[in-house]
C-alpha cells in the first residue's frame, strides 16, 4: 500500500515539508485507538532469535533506523511500532541551530536517492533530552556533533556537553564528524584530532559508573589508509564500535536532475561503498570491534549483505522512505531464515 499509494502522494511535495506532515500524521493516527495495535501487527517481527547483544546491550531485532529521520527525539515511540529494534536520534548540537539555507533536500527518483544539506538543523541537546524516557521498549542511540560556529579547536567541549546532557537518557553514543554539510567537520576525523577527542570522551565515560557504549560515525569517502587509521582508533582509544557509513559526496553514475547539487548523497548508490567499508573494516581489524551498517539499504538482501560483510547490526534512512515500513519486516524475516 506504501508504495502504490502512500509514496506517490507524498513524493509530489516539497520532501522537507513532507517529512514534517509524516510526522504530525503518525503522531495523531497513534491517538487514535487500535492504531499502534494494527501498525505492529502488520510490520513488527517477535522472535527470541532475532535477539542480538552487541556491545553489551540486547536488540530486540537488528534492524535500527539511522540518526537524521528523527533529529528532536520528537517520534521515538511511535516510529518504534513499526518493528525497529532500536532507533538513533540527532544529530544534536549544544545550541539549537537552523542549518542550512532552504532548499536543502532534495529528491533523486531516478537513483532512488537523496541529497541533502541540512546541516545539523536541530533544537538543541538540552529540548530533545528532556523529551527522552528511561523507560522505552527500543533501545535509543544519541549521535551528537558541533554546532556549526564552533571552532574545531573547540569541537570536543561541544561534544562533551551532548554527552552529558543524554547519558541519562540514551542507550549508546554516535560521534558524528563525518557529516559534509558543516563546515570543516570532516577535518575531524584526521588521526590525530580524532583520536583526541574521543580518549576526552572515553575519559569522561570511564567516571561513570555504568559507561556507556560510545561508537564513531565515519564517511564512506575514506582512502583504505583512513580507513587503517580509523582501526587503530578504535584500538587506541577502546571505543565500542563503529557506524559505517554516513553520506556520500560522490555522484557517480546519477541520473536525476539534482545530482550536481551540494550535500551528501544516501540511498541506492551507496549500497556496494557502503559494504565495501564494513568489508575492510571488519577484515583488516579482524572483526575487533562490531559494526552498525548503513547505507543503501533498499531490500532484504541488501542488509543480509552488509550483515555477512561484517556488519553486527543495520540501520536503515533513506531506503525506509523509499520502500515503507514493509522493509524492516522483510529483512527481520529474511534474517530468520538464516538462522
């Protein structure tokens, strides 16, 4: 029905605009009674073998939806009806920001694609914490970032006061300096700036007393060289894992009319970078860290190819809005038959 019915409708507007109607839609069909009941009886998956524990937490399923589609925190709970195991919200940032200048993303139909350059528009750290509860049925992931007027000589107080503002209320954190679409972020994830600010973040989480799992987010842009540092920043700086990988800048092979437009590129041609990395990630560190992977996820045997590349766990953007909520349910069952 998504596919036939819903997605036409909804892809003949502007898709930033849509994205905020989808979510005033589902936030009131949720109100409605049998609604929730319905939407999980037709798209969740229960069975004790799709339980995954990675990183020391326990999945329902491993199925997850990618930082971005839930910036604020503002669906976590509804968005969790349609069977993700669990869900990642951010990117946030200390101080509330607009991001980008509108237009800023865009549709690429005939790739089955999006470009975007929003820029960590979001509401704050503090709003989408106060929004967070202990008490969810999903496990909740926190990717936090900079604000966009923070030198990255000071990123690490930026990222420092995120953590501390979500470690109540989060399961795990994403470190994102792998986004384009703020300036110099990427500059970050050189060897030695990055290896710095995450020991200043695992210092501060080893204090706790129950740490929390911190995970890097990393481009798919990366040289095999970079991608031999990143191993050995994990291994350094003992974090729980990586997240691989974030957008794009290359337009290879596109053929929709916004391929030369600025910003990161997620969706189909993404699908064979995307899993190349997990592959080298996974092979060169022999296996020493789990990977979440993500990118160009649009069918079952695209996660199922991600999870025998090396990948512990999948996260799903833009093949969810392409495809529905109908995919999650089909990887979860394709996952089964393997098992």
């Amino acid at each position: 029905m998504y596919k036939l019915l819903i997605r036409p409708m909804l892809f003949w507007f502007d898709p930033e605009k849509v994205h905020h109607f989808t979510f005033s839609c589902i936030r009131f069909l949720s109100r409605i009674p049998g609604f929730s009941w319905v939407v999980q009886m037709m798209y969740t998956v229960e069975d004790k073998r799709l339980e995954t524990e990675v990183f020391g937490l326990k999945f329902k399923n491993p199925v997850g939806l990618a930082a971005g589609f839930d910036k604020d925190a503002k669906l976590y709970k509804e968005l969790a009806q349609f069977g993700f195991g669990f869900i990642e919200i951010g990117t946030l940032t200390p101080k509330p920001q607009d991001g980008n200048p509108k237009k800023r993303l865009f549709r690429l139909r005939a790739d089955s694609a999006i470009i975007n350059r929003m820029g960590f528009n979001n509401g704050g750290v503090w709003a989408a914490a106060d929004r967070l509860e202990t008490n969810t049925n999903v496990l909740i992931g926190g990717n936090i970032g900079k604000n966009k007027d923070t030198p990255n000589e000071q990123a690490a107080s930026d990222y420092e006061i995120c953590f501390d503002a979500l470690y109540d209320v989060v399961d795990y954190f994403v470190v994102n300096v792998s986004s384009p679409n703020t300036p110099n972020l990427r500059a970050l994830q050189d060897k030695e700036p990055l290896t710095a600010l995450l020991q200043i973040l695992q210092d501060k989480n080893n204090t706790k007393l129950k740490p929390k799992p911190i995970l890097l987010k990393i481009a798919p842009d990366l040289t095999n060289d970079q991608l031999l540092d990143i191993i050995d920043i994990v291994k350094i700086t003992k974090i729980a894992g990586v997240i691989a990988t974030n957008t794009t800048l290359s337009r290879d092979g596109l053929q929709s009319e916004y391929k030369n437009e600025a910003g990161g590129l997620s969706g189909k041609p993404l699908t064979q970078r995307a899993t190349e990395v997990i592959r080298f990630l996974s092979e060169k560190s022999n296996k020493a860290f789990p990977i979440i992977g993500v990118g160009g996820i649009h069918t079952a045997q695209d996660a199922i190819e991600k999870l025998e590349a090396g990948a512990s766990l999948v996260q799903l953007y833009t093949g969810f809005i392409y495809e529905g909520p109908a995919l999650i349910k089909a990887i979860n069952k394709a996952i089964l038959e393997q098992r």
